[in-house]
C-alpha cells in the first residue's frame, strides 16, 4: 500500500511517499464496508421529535426499541 507520510508541517517538499504492508482491516472497518455496499444497514424502529425526548429514552430504557432510536431536532 501507498501511503503519504508527513512528518513536519511546511512545504509539500516535507512529503514524502512510502510503501507500507496491507493492513488487515478491523471489525468497524468490515462493518462499514458491508454498509456501503448495501448488504447490510441499520433499522430505524422508531423516530420521536426532541420534544419527545423523554418518551424515546422510556421507550429505550423499557425495552420496547428492536433497532435504533432517532431523536429529530427539526433542523436540516
């Protein structure tokens, strides 16, 4: 693997490049990669507003939630 090594800030004559070995990736890198490639995603159970706040983390804490909880903020 190519890699660019810097050592020092200042001009791009400060970097340099260099072979590495090929990592092995780690577990939230394998994870990730089946994300992007769709053979996996995440499972929104349920979204509250942040009004609503309080209810989503009862609804976390009784145990009710079978994938993830969303809290909207309204913003975006």
């Amino acid at each position: 693997m190519r890699t660019v090594i810097c050592r020092d800030f200042g001009p791009l004559s400060s970097l340099r490049v260099e072979e590495l070995p090929d990592l092995e990736p780690g577990p939230g890198e394998v994870v990730f990669e089946l994300v992007v490639d769709g053979r996996i995603n995440g499972a929104i159970d349920r979204t509250f507003g942040l009004a609503e706040a309080g209810d989503a983390l009862q609804y976390v804490k009784d145990g009710k939630a079978r994938g993830k909880v969303v809290i909207t903020t309204g913003l975006g």
